[in-house]
C-alpha cells in the first residue's frame, strides 16, 4: 500500500556510516518504480527501505509504497540486517560484524550458523563473537537452528535417548534413531559408535547439538586437552585422493567416478584460493561469498551422511 512519505521516521540503520548520497542518486534517476520499502507498524519507522524514500523525495513524490512490520524494536533490527543482505546495497564487513554483536546478545536464542547467514558472516566468525559477548549474551537452554527447529545446547539427554532407542530396535536405521531421540543423524551415529566400542552414549563433557543437522562449530564445542585424541587429524588431501582414486570400488562405477571427479576438482581449487579471490571483482564479492558458502554447507552436510553410514 501507498504511504506518505510525511508520515515516515527514520529506524535504526545497520549502516554505520549512515546513508549512500550516490545510491540515493542513481535509485531517483532510474525510471522504474522503486520496490516497497519496510515500515514499523507501531512506530511509522522505515526498517528497509531509507534510500529508496530519499530517493523519492528527490523525485518529488509524495507517497511511497511499503510493507508493514509489526514486531519488537530487535526484531525489526534483524529484519534491517537480513533485508539489507538480500538486495540492494550490500553492507560493508563492519556493518555485518556490529549487526552480529548486536543479534548475539538481542537473539541469542538464534543459532550461530542462522545469525551467519542473516549477516554474511561466517559460523566461526558468529561463535568468536558469541563468546566475546558471554557476559553481555543472556543464557538460553537450546538454540533455534537455519531449519526453524530448537535444539538443546546440551544434548546428553538425546543421546541417552538414542542408547534406549539402539536398544531397544537394534535393526533402527541412524535416520529414524535420530527422529525417535530427537537428535540429528550425525550424533546418532556418534552414540551408535559409542555404544559398539564399549563406552557410554555421553562422554565428559556434553556435546553442542549441531544447528541444522551440520557439524558442530569447533569453536562452540569446548574439549578437555585428553579428550583431543577424539578429534580426527586434518588429512593430507594429495595422499587421501590419491589413495581414494586407487579403490576400484570407486573406479568401477559412474557415479564414484564423478565423485573422484568432484574431489579432485575442490582439492585444485584449494591450491588456487589465492589466485581466485584476487580475481574477483569489488562488484562480485558478495554474490561469489554467498555462493561459495552454499557449496560449503553442501559438503558439510554431503560429510554428515557419509559419515552417518559408517
């Protein structure tokens, strides 16, 4: 719906250095009709949108089209934050990293690898932050991963559920213990590994539940200095494909071959970081980091059921 532009406050910015004098510009001198912008139901306050409303009053108009919001002064922050990196003009790195140390502590119910992708940042990045702000950050029990499910940050209880699950169904698939126990497949497996070597479903310390069905973050998961042997050495990636590469099991099958394929591609490319990231251009930056990340998450969970097979 049209509102008038007369009637609009100005909202809290995750720009830091506020607003863009040229992007203002070029949005008024474009003849297409500007997008909706994002306006605080309660308080008229433009979430999404302030460009776009300079660059109609250069225009001359006196009305814009918007869309209403209607919720809390820290959720129409983040819906700045995640508009903001959905179109338009990116924020620049800093812009992301204030907005995170504000999600943090404003949403800490929100999972580390959610507040990521709502800022551009990385999962690490998010989880230093997080524990920068421990003091500041309020104590939730579970963390609401990418997928809208809550998980609990401590997942000793899942796991003894699983055992009870594995034991009582011993044919059960990791998937269906996984559902049963409310856990994700990965640590299922973990407890069913456990469980074959003797040892209890929880270790010393309880495990963090992953976000969304993904590895846990390394830097959330904190391990006594004996309990670092659990944790697998970084392989040499020359030697471990070459070595896959020599399995006929592998060699024998259309598909195996296109997963070597695959694997040899991605270990050229690590090679190549430098040069690669050199080559992109200033005005690509955010579209080749969005895409590179949604690769990675495809590895990670390609990892996770690879691993839940075993």
């Amino acid at each position: 719906m049209a509102v008038a532009i007369s009637a609009l406050l100005l909202g809290e910015s995750p720009r830091i250095e506020g607003q863009d004098r040229e992007h203002i510009i070029r949005l008024a001198e474009t003849e297409n009709t500007l997008p909706p912008i994002v306006v605080n139901k309660r308080t008229m306050q433009v979430i999404d949108g302030v460009h776009r409303v300079f660059a109609a009053i250069l225009r001359g108009e006196e009305t814009i089209r918007a869309i209403f919001f209607d919720g809390s002064t820290e959720d129409a922050f983040l819906c700045a934050v995640q508009a903001n990196m959905a179109h338009g003009l990116p924020l620049s790195l800093a812009d992301r990293r204030a907005a995170a140390e504000r999600i943090v502590v404003s949403h800490a119910q929100i999972s580390d690898r959610a507040i990521a992708r709502a800022t551009g940042l990385g999962a690490k990045t998010v989880a230093a932050l997080r524990r920068q702000l421990a003091l500041s950050t309020p104590h939730v029990q579970a963390r609401v991963g990418i997928d809208g499910k809550a998980r609990p940050l401590n997942s000793a209880a899942g796991r003894l559920r699983a055992a009870q699950v594995i034991a009582a169904r011993p044919q059960a698939s990791l998937r269906e213990v996984a559902r049963l126990a409310g856990i994700s497949p990965a640590t299922a497996s973990d407890v069913k590994r456990r469980l074959a070597g003797g040892k209890p479903p929880v270790g010393t310390l309880p495990s963090t539940e992953p976000d969304t069905h993904t590895r846990p973050v390394a830097a959330e998961t904190i391990q006594p200095r004996t309990a670092r042997r659990t944790v697998p050495e970084p392989l040499d990636p020359g030697h471990t494909l070459e070595k896959l590469t020599r399995d006929p099991s592998l060699r024998q099958n259309q598909i195996g071959r296109e997963l070597l394929r695959l694997l040899h591609h991605n270990a050229i490319v690590m090679k190549e970081w430098p040069e690669l990231v050199s080559a992109v251009p200033e005005h690509c930056t955010r579209s080749t980091a969005d895409l590179a990340r949604q690769y990675a998450e495809s590895w990670v969970r390609f990892e996770e059921r690879v691993r839940a097979t075993g």
